[in-house]
C-alpha cells in the first residue's frame, strides 16, 4: 500500500519533512510517477466491491452512569478495562468495564489547563513513562502531563507543562499549524530505550498522520501513513496501544492497528459503531481491542457511549 512505502521515507528524506509545510520534490518527473501510482492504487481499492471487504463487525455496548451535563470529546484506555472521558476543557470521568452490571463512571477535573487551547489528545497509563499518569496534548501542539494516580471521585488532578517533567513542551509544528487529532506516548524506541513517540495529523490534512519520535532532544520523523479508507473531511482518532503500536480510527468505523518499528499492518477491522442518532467521538486500545467512544442523541441533550469491539489479527 501507499503508506507501508513511505512509512521510513525520513531514511532518505529526513531533511525534506517539516509539519504543516512540504518541500517540493526534487524531481518533477519522479513527482509525476509517484502520483500516479497513487491514483491507480487508490482506483483498485475503490473498485472492489464492499461485500468483498467484509462486513462491519459488531460491538458491545456497555452501560455506565455518567455525570450529568457531560459531552466528552476525548477517550483514553488504561489497563484491565480502565477508560477514562474528557472534555476538550478538562472535565473527565473514568470508569472500569467488564466487570458485570452497569459501570460507575467516577468524575475528576484537570487543574493548570484553563489557560492553554483546547485538548484534542490523551493518553492514560504506562505510555505515559510512569505507571499511572495523563499524558495530554492541546490543538496547538502543547504538551501536558498530569502526574500520578487518579484523584478520588470528584477530585482535581494537577497537570502541568511537560517541561516540568523533563519532556518537550510542544509537539514539532509549523507555525500558524493547528492539530486535527493527536497522541504522545513513552514508548520502546532504538535498542529497547523509552522515547517519547508523537502522532499528528494536521487540519486540512486530516487523511494524512505524521510520526515523529524524540531523540537527544530533537523530534526526528518516523515516517507518515494514510488514514485507513478516510478523507480529509472525516474525523479520526490517533492512540498509541500494546507497547509499540498505533491505532488509527475513524468515525466511519475503520479501525487499524500499524507496529511503529516497521510499519507493518498488526489488524484491522471495520466495526459497526456508526449510525444515525449518534456522534462519534474517538477511540482508544483497550486490552486487546478497542474502546469507542460516541456520544447519542436524546430528545434533550447528548449521552456518552462507549462501545468495545475486537480487531482480527
């Protein structure tokens, strides 16, 4: 596919990439070539009919009590069917599934982000290099981090700038860039080192994830992927999963699991959690599937949903 050849394009190009601005190629003829192979690949996919790509598979739908006057945004998995809902302005409620009977979503608050932009990111758990923890990103590529275990229901959780926890304080944005989906994640880097992996994909480009990883300092480019049969005007979601790799999901119900060492396709799936009276919001890797997160349309107001399904390896 189009994606796995240029996943280490950086190998030979690392010089070319800056995020939000592309260098033209050096050779109009190769430009020429190379867009033509993507047509005619993108023209195959097309071609094939839907039944011969499967059916979507179902999910379960899990019963929790959530607060009251909630409309998360933002969905993040921890371990042992630990989820946890957020608000673009920090407001969450995290609670546990699979465990029988209907789940008590438990609220909190993020502290020390009132005066930054909107998130649009999190990740919860062992990604974020500690064994509990919030690892936050914001539309202009700010870094957060929100220290320790989660607070008692209807407690504050402090967060800060990353750079107070020895991290990079912004992700590697052109100026005047604003982000469409993002994670950040501690993960097993060049030689089992953790590094702090990034993945983005900008507004206007929404079909289109950059990768980048830190190292001594500097965010050098890991590669970029298509979004899984999107385009630029569906949403997506980003999350990083089992140690090393990324999910990418879309509100259409596609679903796939990509290993970062060699950008080979771990699973995919396209899941059934898509439809009319609801919202999709985002997804996250829970255990070994996957955890959406959608909001349903009520005569009143919206509800929170979340939806788990599997992905066939």
């Amino acid at each position: 596919l189009p994606e796995q050849m240029a996943w280490h394009e950086e190998k030979r190009h690392a010089d070319e990439y800056s995020l939000g601005r592309r260098l033209a190629p050096s050779s109009t003829t190769s430009a020429h070539v190379g867009a033509g192979l993507s047509d005619a690949l993108n023209s195959l996919l097309s071609s094939i009919p839907d039944l011969a790509k499967g059916a979507a598979l179902p999910g379960m739908s899990h019963p929790v009590s959530w607060p009251s006057f909630f409309e998360p945004r933002l969905v993040a998995c921890g371990t042992t069917g630990r989820m946890a809902a957020l608000t673009p302005r920090g407001f969450g409620a995290a609670a546990t599934l699979g465990q029988g009977g209907e789940a008590l979503a438990e609220s909190f608050r993020l502290s020390g982000i009132t005066h930054m932009p909107p998130l649009i990111g999190a990740t919860w758990g062992s990604h974020t290099g500690a064994d509990d923890g919030l690892l936050l990103v914001t539309r202009s590529g700010d870094l957060v981090v929100c220290p320790g275990p989660r607070p008692a229901a209807a407690g504050t959780w402090a967060c800060s700038s990353a750079t107070n926890h020895g991290l990079p304080s912004t992700l590697p944005l052109a100026e005047g860039s604003r982000l469409y989906a993002a994670a950040v994640a501690i993960l097993p880097g060049a030689g089992g080192m953790p590094r702090l992996h990034a993945a983005m994909a900008l507004e206007g480009e929404g079909d289109l994830v950059a990768i980048f990883a830190q190292e001594a300092g500097s965010w050098l480019p890991m590669g970029e992927l298509r979004v899984p049969h999107g385009h630029a005007a569906a949403k997506t979601s980003l999350a990083f999963m089992g140690g090393g790799d990324l999910l990418v999901s879309t509100e259409g119900g596609h679903v796939q699991r990509r290993r970062l060492s060699d950008g080979a396709v771990v699973g995919s799936a396209e899941h059934a959690v898509h439809s009319d009276g609801f919202a999709w919001q985002g997804a996250c890797g829970l255990d070994d599937g996957v955890a959406h997160l959608r909001l349903r349309k009520t005569s009143q107001a919206w509800h929170p949903e979340v939806v788990t399904a599997a992905i066939p390896m």
